[in-house]
C-alpha cells in the first residue's frame, strides 16, 4: 500500500521567552494550518501569527508538548524541538511538600491534569462559579457547568490541585451546602486570580515581534580587579555547580522563581531566587549542625554580585572544607585576622571606626566590613560581614553578608579572592539597539514557599 506524502507543515517546538515552563511552537509551511488546528484543540494558544503557546498552571508544558510532538510527527508533520526544550522534556521531577504523597509521578500528573481541565473550563467560560470561601489555606468554591452535564460542582483547592470534591444536580441544591459550610466566609464569584495563574495569563498574552536597527558589535571586554567584574550568569553558574557536583541535587519549590539545591548531608543550602534587582538578595546560603536544627551560620549575595566571586564562593562549598563552626563560640581577634590576612597582605588599608572595622580597596571602590557588636551576638545570625563594592557598604553596587559563625576559612578565599583576582567587565555603550525577538510583559512572582522537600526542579 503507497503511503501518503508527508504534510507540507514544520513546527519547532522551544521554551517560551519569558515564561519558564511554558512551550511556543512556530509553524511554517504550506500545509501549516493543518498543524495549527491540531494544535489549538490541543488547548494551545495563538500568541503571534503562526506562533502558538502552551501555558499550563501545573509545570507540566515540557510533558504535553512532548506529547503533542509524538502525535504531530504521526501524522507526518515534521516537528523540531531544541534542545534547552529537550532537555525539559526529558528531566523527571516532583512537587516539594507535595501533599498528596503516596501518588506515583503519573497519578500527580493525571491530578494536576484534571486540575488543568477546571481552570480551563473556568477560564473559557464553561464553568460558571457563584461563589467562593477560605477554608484554612485553600481556596474553596461552587460551580456549575453550563454546556456539558449541567451539574453543580463543589471545587478544593488551588491551581494545580483543584479538585471536584461533590456534585449536585441543581446550583440552588449546591449553593444551600456550601452556604451551610463556609456562610461566614463566603463571598460571590470566583476567588481573585492566584500568582499561578495571573503568570498563566500573562504567557497567554499576543507576543509582538520587536524590531529596530541592529545591535552593534559588542565591545571587548576588559580585565578589571574581581569586584568590577560583571555579574554574569548566575543561573548558569548554579546549573554548572550542580552538574559537576552529584551530591548536591536541585529541588523544586512550590514557585518558579526560586531554586534550591541541597547537599546530601541536609545540613547546607543553597537558595537562589532568579529575577532579582541588583542590589535585592539573590542567594542565600545557610549551614545546619543537623538536618533539623537551627542555623549555624547564613550568607547573602545580590543580584550584582560579580561571577568570580561567586564562583569562589561555590568551589569553597564544593571542597566541603570548614561548613561547621563551633556554635556560640565568640568572633575573636585570631578569627578575624584569620578571615582578613589576605587584604592585609596586599594593603588594603584598615581602619577602625567605633563598632565597625574596615579593610578598603586602594582605590577605595570596594571593601571588607565587620561590626564587632553583632559579632558578640553569634546566635542570633545577624549580618556581621559585609563584603561590597561600590561607594560604600551603605550604598553598595554589590554585597555578600555573613552571619558571625561563618567559617574563617569560607571568608579567607573571599578575601584572597578580593586581593588578588581579576574578572571580565564589558564597558557600557552610550546607545543599545534591539534585536528582533518576542517579547511580552514579565510574569508575575508569585510567593516562595519557605522549606523544601525531596524534589527535582527545572
């Protein structure tokens, strides 16, 4: 038997532009409307002319464009996918804290689905909801379906685990329960929109393909002490980190925005929150006696913060060298010296002003500070180093804080780092031009949850 020819139609499937785990397919080709229709009853979006999304409130786009791929290639359309899609496509993961524990990975993933479907169905108009309440931490609510069964819904929970907890046959049979449930809390309509879905909605929104004269060549970069260098990538620089390091692993928390990545021992962490402004705090490191306890020591780094000095801070994690310190011990001379020698090596000058004590840069750009008052205060993890550049430690480009118990040893290759390393700067243009992209209003942050559970995150 002949077999047909193949479908004039090529879709390249890629992580959408701005939102992290939604997926964009471009169509080209003769016969592209073919895999156009295919697509939007697949509950993709149109966002551009022949550029469709899939936004999804469960993470699950990587999966189901997957899925989507495998159909379309069956049907003879040639389907491309790149490879930072691929490599989302082919990561298993699981939801931190997820509070239905004894789910296998496919019964979260056909939860979170049936949880796709009502927010569809919501937000297409298909289930009207007449009214919603609080009931503790979730989102309670009543519904009912206009063009399918007609029946009234009883809905718990949020995003991605709504679920359809009772039927009714009529919306005033469903409306006299829930009344009887939750009358003092409840209010009409739907509940306001979650962080989830309000960056949903924004995914969802037309692209527009920007265009403007080219960007000039990029001018080469110069070699400046390590604390004018540039920030670079910093979720490149964690990605790398826990590649060559197997026992760190990258877990999920319940936003996107936030990456953890946790020794095996459970007693360091690493928090990094994407999409910060230079000056907020972007990283996060703190070091536990136990898995359970209280901290023992925390550092901080901004957004700004230049890779090599991050990078020496990461490879001083990864020797496992000086992580514990003796809790409540006082910060004395020989600790602070210990911490410091390489600045007063290289003559940093050094001055003591009241509570403060100051190594600066001989240009006077960038410094080391301690404040002896919080250093007589170890257990309460205050901010007692502070390591900036800028015009001073009060108005920083860039800082790194720790708490009084962190290693000497931690804040020596800091120092020598400070000392004596160069880094790349690419020197600013008077003008920027613009290339040809897609773009669209950034998504909403939503709220980080607080603590992590055993998860692999994107």
């Amino acid at each position: 038997m002949p077999t047909a020819p193949p479908i004039d139609a090529h879709v390249r499937l890629d992580v959408h532009p701005t939102h992290s785990s939604a997926v964009t397919a471009t169509l080209t080709g003769a016969q592209a409307r073919i895999a156009h229709m295919g697509l939007e009853a697949a509950d993709w979006t149109v966002v551009a002319d022949n550029v469709l999304a899939l936004v999804r409130i469960d993470s699950e786009e990587p999966y189901w464009a997957k899925d989507a791929a495998t159909h379309l290639t069956a049907e003879g359309i040639t389907v491309e996918i790149t490879p930072r899609l691929r490599e989302a496509m082919d990561e298993e993961w699981t939801w931190a804290n997820y509070p239905m524990p004894w789910c296998t990975r496919s019964e979260i993933r056909e939860v979170s689905n049936e949880a796709q479907k009502i927010h569809d169905d919501i937000r297409q108009g298909h289930l009207l909801i007449h009214a919603h309440a609080q009931d503790g931490h979730t989102t309670v609510a009543v519904g009912t379906y206009l063009h399918r069964t007609g029946k009234s819904v009883y809905l718990h929970g949020d995003d991605y685990l709504r679920q359809v907890a009772d039927t009714f046959d009529s919306p005033a049979q469903a409306l006299l329960a829930f009344e009887k449930v939750h009358g003092a809390e409840m209010r009409p309509g739907p509940a306001p929109l979650t962080d989830t879905e309000r960056s949903a909605a924004e995914a969802r929104k037309p692209l527009a393909l920007t265009t403007a004269t080219p960007e000039p060549a990029a001018p080469e970069p110069e070699t400046v002490p390590v604390y004018l260098a540039d920030a670079g990538d910093h979720d490149a620089l964690l990605d790398e980190f826990i590649d060559a390091h197997g026992e760190f692993e990258k877990w999920r928390t319940w936003s996107d925005e936030t990456t953890h990545a946790i020794h095996e021992s459970q007693t360091l962490r690493i928090e990094r929150v994407h999409e910060t402004q230079a000056r907020e705090t972007a990283w996060t490191i703190a070091a536990y006696e136990t898995p359970v306890s209280d901290r023992m020591w925390v550092l901080t780094a901004t957004g700004a913060t230049p890779a090599p000095v991050l990078q020496e801070l990461l490879n001083h994690l990864a020797d496992g060298d000086g992580w514990d310190t003796a809790i409540g011990a006082p910060v004395d001379e020989k600790t602070v010296t210990a911490a410091t020698q390489p600045l007063s090596d290289t003559g940093w000058k050094h001055t003591v002003d009241g509570r403060w004590i100051r190594w600066t840069s001989p240009a006077g750009d960038a410094g080391v500070r301690f404040d002896a008052f919080t250093a007589q205060h170890p257990s309460q993890n205050l901010a007692t180093w502070t390591i900036w550049a800028g015009p001073d430690p009060d108005r920083p480009a860039w800082a790194v804080t720790a708490s009084p118990n962190t290693p000497s040893s931690l804040l020596a290759d800091l120092s020598e780092t400070l000392a004596q390393e160069t880094g790349l700067r690419r020197p600013q243009t008077a003008g920027t031009g613009r290339r040809t992209s897609l773009v669209t209003s950034p998504p909403a942050i939503p709220a980080v949850a607080a603590s992590p559970a055993a998860s692999r995150s994107r």
